[in-house]
C-alpha cells in the first residue's frame, strides 16, 4: 500500500471512532438509547443542574448526533470537527473541571462523575481531522471538497 492510501486509512479509522462516540452519546441524549436519559431528561441536566440556556443546551444535544452523522460519512469533516472540539470544551468547562484531570478509575468520585481527561482525547483526535482532512474515503473527497483545504494550505 501506498502512503496516501496508509494515510486515508488513518483517517477513515479516526473519523469513524470519533463519529461512532459521537454518536452514541448523542443518541442517548436525543432517544435515551443506551441507557441515556433522552431529550426531556438531558434538558433537564442541561438546564437545572448545569445551568445551560434552552437553546443553547437543545442546539448542543443536536450538534453531537448531527457531528457524528457528518464524522461518519466524512461531510463537512473540518467544520464537524470544529464543533466536536467546541462540544468538548463547553463540557470540560460546564461539568469535568471540578472532578480533576482523570476519569473515575477507582471509584474515587461520585456515580457518573469523570476527571476531562476523556475529552481530551477526542478534543486530539478532532483536531487531527480539523488538520488533516477526512481523506481518501469519504464525501468530502468524492465531493471534492478537498480543494477548501489545499486553499487555505491545510492540505498537500
């Protein structure tokens, strides 16, 4: 195999971890699938407990689940990633700065509570596709939106 397609492999690996996590959580803030709370629930946490404006916190449940569907398909991956990174911000920000750096190993913290060091990480990984693009195998290249980053010189 050659580099570039090494390279969009990478990618595509980076795009549907990212996408897949991303859509997880936002299917169980959205649906309640996998034992989240659904749409009534997480506004309810958004609003009461952490103290999120209605649409503020409705634009944020959307975003992820929207985020993901993007992520996966690899459409619009740059601006995707930009949200993902803005979403994980507000949440380091609004509820893991209190809990420390790292996640809840050991039980040290209360149920459901996790250090940002989770966040962090997919914060990394959003940036490598901000960076490097969604590769070979997605929508942006098929679309040929590649030419955006080559541009603005984010591309080769």
């Amino acid at each position: 195999m050659n580099n570039e397609t090494l390279n969009s492999l990478a990618l595509l690996t980076a795009r549907l971890t990212l996408g897949t996590v991303f859509f997880a959580h936002g299917a169980q803030k959205v649906f309640g699938w996998f034992g989240g709370y659904g749409i009534n629930g997480t506004m309810g946490y958004f609003q009461n407990t952490l103290g999120v404006p209605a649409m503020l916190a409705v634009s944020g449940v959307f975003a992820e689940l929207v985020v993901s569907i993007l992520l996966l398909f690899g459409a619009s991956t740059g601006l995707a990633a930009v949200i993902a990174i803005l979403q994980m911000a507000a949440a380091i920000y609004l509820s893991h700065t209190k809990d420390g750096f790292f996640m809840n190993y050991f039980g040290q913290l209360p149920a459901g509570r996790e250090g940002f060091e989770y966040n962090i990480v997919l914060i990394g990984l959003a940036l490598v596709l901000f960076f490097a693009g969604a590769g070979r195998y997605s929508l942006d290249s098929a679309w040929g939106l590649d030419f955006v980053r080559k541009a603005v010189g984010f591309a080769n």
